[in-house]
C-alpha cells in the first residue's frame, strides 16, 4: 500500500506493451522462498529492470538477497550482455544511494547498467497526478527500448577490473547448467534440511573417528606391491581370482545385523567394475552389475578395498583420508565398519 514503485512499474509495463514488449515480473516478496531459482529467469531476457523502495535505509533485504543469488547460480556471461535499468522510489532520504548500490551491484555480475528512474515520494497522489512525472517516465522506457534495440555500448568502469584483478572469491567451479541445478536444491528446504542433518552424522563420525584413530594405528601393516615383469596371462588370472576373493572377504566377514537391511554399490575405477553388496539381516549377497543404484554409492580402487579385506585399514578410515568417496545415507555408510569385521 502507497508504494509509489508499483505505480511506476505499472506505468512502465504498459509502455513496454505498446512496444510489443513481453514482459515478465516477479514480486521478490512473494517468490521469497524461491529467491535462489529466480536468476534462471533471466536466461531468456534481453533486458532487466530491478525496482526496490527506500522505506528507512538501502535497499530492501530481499533485492540483496536476489543480488547474492545472481553472483552464486546466474549465467555470468549471458548477464554480461544485459541491460539492467534501475528503478528507486524513495519515502526517505537515501534513492542516489539506493541507485548506486544497484548500479554497482551490476556492473560487478558483469552486466550493463543505464540511467535509471531514481525520486523521492512525499506524496503518492500528487506523484501520479503530475503529467510531467509521467511523460518522464514514459521516456526513459522509450529509451531503455532502444538502448536494448539498438545493443548500444557503454564505457568501461573500474568496477570490472576490480571484479576481474580482486574479487577471486573461493566459489566451485561450475557451468551455468550446474549453477542451475545447484540453485534449486538450495530452494529446496526439504533438502537443505537432510544435507544439514548429513552434515551433523558426518562431524559426529570425524570426532569419535579421531578419538579412536590413535587406538586404530597400530594395527597398520605395509601393504606388499607386485612385483613387475610378470606375464600378460598371469596377470588376468590373478585380476578374476582377487576379485572372486574380494567378494569371499566380503561374505566371510558379515556380522549380521538384527533388523539391518541395505544396499551397497562400490564402484571400483581402476577395473571398471561395480561390486553389488546387499545385506538383509542375516542374509548377504554379492555379485558384479552394470548398475550403480544402491542406497549408498561408494567409489574407490581396488587396493582400498584390498587394504579394508585385509584389515590394515577401515572404510571409515578410507572415507576420511579422500580415498573412498561415497553419497547417499550416512547411517547406511557408518554401518559398513559394524556388519563387516575384516582382520
């Protein structure tokens, strides 16, 4: 209520129609539970118009929000060729510094800013009964049309050489397609939820792990190594007979579990090959497939495996020091070290 911004953009959505303009909006403080997701929808436009109101100081908390958002999961190199024409309407001090704040914002994404629609409202009826305001309005519209139109250049600013020389934050290195995804797992409360609680089982494991690593230690042995020269025949005959014995280990050493039923998938890559591990109770199979589904996926080589068959070393050990890599349910993943008891 008595926001002079919408009235704005209203003014300016109606222009743009007469254009021949599509135009989509989003109301940030409605789709607030999906900021994260909404710099995918700039992918398809050709230019941007960001509105906020100065109601006590700055810009308003979720157009930062969207910002963030924008420097985390946007297309970086398609915002470097849009056009972004900021809107601040004002009921207290503070539009220019509101616009500015913008405009930066911007420039450091990459993208173009132009001159934007920038006033203090003392009073909303006088605002849009003023002819004057409005044929203002009307004008910077029209040119925001043919500055996207006719793809007009800008100077160059510092903001993107300080973008470019200090600005290295430590973010992943990711494609925009991957940004996307990535951004709608973060809207996912669902989902943050589970990876919090993952999180959580994980500290716990790395604690009591560290707790009893130096009891562990010493029952570390030197692994042998192959001796080299042996023949092209031996060699594969001993690559079926370790993995025939890689599942015996397995089976050998189950501990049942009562009430205990899962899945494991270890993906082994210096052989290309999947070991199927299912425990239900009392019972365990094991056997190779094509397939990775399983409740946890874990990969790794064949000489950790060998390492954990042969008792000089743990999953969870293996798991700690980067040499297992695994996804799926961390209760799943801790119970490996419970139901085998390799020695």
């Amino acid at each position: 209520m008595e926001d002079p911004t919408i009235y704005v953009l209203n003014k300016m959505t109606e222009v743009l129609r007469e254009l021949r303009v599509e135009v989509a909006r989003y109301n940030i403080f409605e789709d607030k539970n999906a900021i994260a997701t909404l710099p995918l929808t700039l992918k398809e436009a050709d230019g941007v118009i960001l509105a906020t109101t100065v109601e006590w100081f700055g810009i308003g908390g979720y157009m930062q929000q969207f910002l963030d958002m924008c420097w985390l999961y946007a297309d970086k190199e398609q915002l470097s060729k849009q056009y972004m024409l900021p809107v601040v309407m004002a009921t207290t001090y503070g539009e220019r510094d509101a616009e500015l704040n913008l405009v930066k914002a911007w420039e450091t994404l990459g993208g173009i800013p132009i001159t934007g629609l920038v006033a203090y409202v003392e009073n909303l009826d006088e605002f849009e009964q003023n002819e004057s305001y409005r044929t203002i309005i009307e004008k910077r519209v029209e040119s925001l049309y043919r500055t996207i139109n006719q793809k007009t250049e800008s100077l160059p600013t510092s903001n993107l050489a300080v973008k470019t020389n200090l600005l290295k934050t430590r973010t992943i290195d990711l494609t925009p397609q991957e940004s996307e995804q990535l951004s709608k797992f973060v809207s996912d409360e669902t989902y943050v939820k589970q990876q919090k609680e993952d999180i959580e089982e994980l500290s716990a494991m790395f604690k009591q792990m560290l707790r009893t690593n130096g009891a562990d230690e010493e029952d570390g042995a030197e692994a042998e190594m192959p001796e080299e020269g042996e023949d092209a025949a031996e060699e594969t005959e001993a690559f079926v007979d370790s993995q025939d014995a890689l599942m015996q280990s397995f089976i050998s050493a189950f501990r049942p579990e009562e009430g205990f039923i899962a899945s494991y998938a270890i993906i082994i890559s210096d052989v290309n090959r999947i070991l199927h591990v299912q425990v239900h109770e009392d019972d365990i199979k094991c056997f190779y497939a094509a397939t990775d589904e399983a409740d946890v996926i874990l990969r790794t080589t064949t000489s950790v495996l060998n390492n954990i068959a042969d008792g000089r070393t743990t999953f969870q050990k293996g798991f700690m020091a980067g040499e297992i890599s695994a996804k799926g349910n961390f209760k799943t993943l801790r119970m490996l070290d419970t139901i085998f008891n390799f020695s």
